[in-house]
C-alpha cells in the first residue's frame, strides 16, 4: 500500500486512542476546502514510506500505541488496503479508517472480514448537494450505501462535515441531520483556511458563536454531537 505520510503520535484522530496516523495519496473528490491538496494533485512527487519499514516500525510501538488511523487523499484507492489492514491487526493493533464514502464494496469487505474497529465517514453534503459540493459526479447511491453500511456494522462510527460560511449553511444542517437521524455521533469540523486545494476559496471562517447555532440545528437527530478545531 503506499503511503506517503506519518504522524508517529495522535491523541485526536482516534478517540479515546493512543494512535498513529498513516496518509495515502489520491482523491476522487475535487473539495476546494481540501487542507491536504498535496495529496490530492496527481503531479505531485510523492516520498513513499515502504510498507515494510512500517509495519516493523509499527511492532516496536507495541504498548505503546493503541490503533493506526488510515487518512488521505482517500484511502480505499488503494487496492491492497484490506491485505494492509490484516497486517496491522494482526500485530495486535486496532484499524480506524478515514473514507469519504465512495467505495462501499471494499467496505463492506473489510468490515464483513473484521478489518475495521473504527469508521469516520466524511459527509460532504446532503445527499442531493454531493456532485455539487465535491465539484465531481457523484453516485448517490454508493454514498448512501456506505452510510448505511457504517451505521449497521462498524464496530464505531462517526460522521463529519468541514464547514465553512461559503458551502455550509443551517440548511444543509438540517438536512443532513433529517438524512443521517439516529446515527450515533456527527462532529462539526471548523474549516482551515490557507493551504486549500482551491486557492481562490474565502478565507472567512464561522464564529465560536456560529458554529454552536450549527450545532443546535444537529442535536436532535444525533447521539452526540460536537464541535472540532475551535
């Protein structure tokens, strides 16, 4: 699997888990508030991390770490993420997958084969909005899939959203909310201006005070729901 990115130590991308967080290149998706455009950009010269030299790097982190996050760009690119994920359980670790939702057949594969004990699912948008927040053509139907397919066999999920005052408003709040109601938790994730796949994309961030109006909207289809990055 390549990887082109290590982050040796999270205490956030794996709640309640001392992690370590892997990033893959590639992305089916064009979001213009993307903060990881390096990985997106196909003419980008990557430095691959051997999977080898991690995984025996992984094996000495024994008691140390809890889990490895897999992140990108979008991981489920990579063809051989199943096989990589046996290899990390297989040391004894827990596998938290990062996915924006497009490939719900490898999904269903890895959690139907216990690969997986975490799911954060991306959501860009309600349903309908998808091609257009993504700036690609979008299969409705595989994203709803995935959801479903989290919702109803991850061992633990979450759902987020990056919002920004320019794509995200209280009526994709509540429309995502009617969309995803009941799921167990959705995190408010504040927009990080700068280093954005789109450069020309505003700068304008929401307010502490903004973001808690948001967060009002979404209670009550949720069990929990939360503001990051503020």
């Amino acid at each position: 699997m390549q990887i082109v990115g290590l982050q040796k130590t999270t205490l956030v991308d794996y709640p309640g888990k001392v992690a370590c967080t892997l990033f893959t290149p590639g992305c089916n998706f064009r979001c213009p508030y993307c903060h990881n455009p390096e990985l997106i950009k196909p003419t980008h010269q990557y430095q691959i991390i051997p999977e080898d030299e991690f995984l025996q790097w992984l094996s000495s982190r024994k008691g140390w770490l809890d889990g490895v996050c897999v992140t990108g760009g979008e991981p489920t690119l990579q063809k051989d993420l199943p096989e990589f994920a046996r290899k990390v359980k297989d040391l004894g670790f827990l596998f938290k997958l990062d996915s924006n939702g497009t490939n719900p057949q490898m999904l269903e594969k890895m959690l139907d084969a216990g690969l997986i004990d975490f799911v954060a699912m991306d959501i860009k948008a309600p349903l309908e909005d998808y091609s257009k927040a993504t700036k690609v053509s979008v299969v409705e139907a595989d994203i709803k899939k995935s959801v479903e397919l989290i919702r109803t066999r991850a061992p633990d999920y979450e759902f987020r959203t990056t919002v920004g005052p320019a794509w995200y408003s209280a009526d994709y709040a509540k429309r995502i909310g009617e969309w995803l109601k009941g799921s167990k938790a959705y995190y408010i994730q504040q927009y990080v201006a700068g280093n954005t796949l789109d450069p020309e994309l505003s700068q304008t961030t929401f307010s502490k005070e903004q973001l808690e109006d948001l967060a009002k909207i979404l209670k009550p289809y949720f069990g929990k729901v939360e503001i990051r990055g503020i």
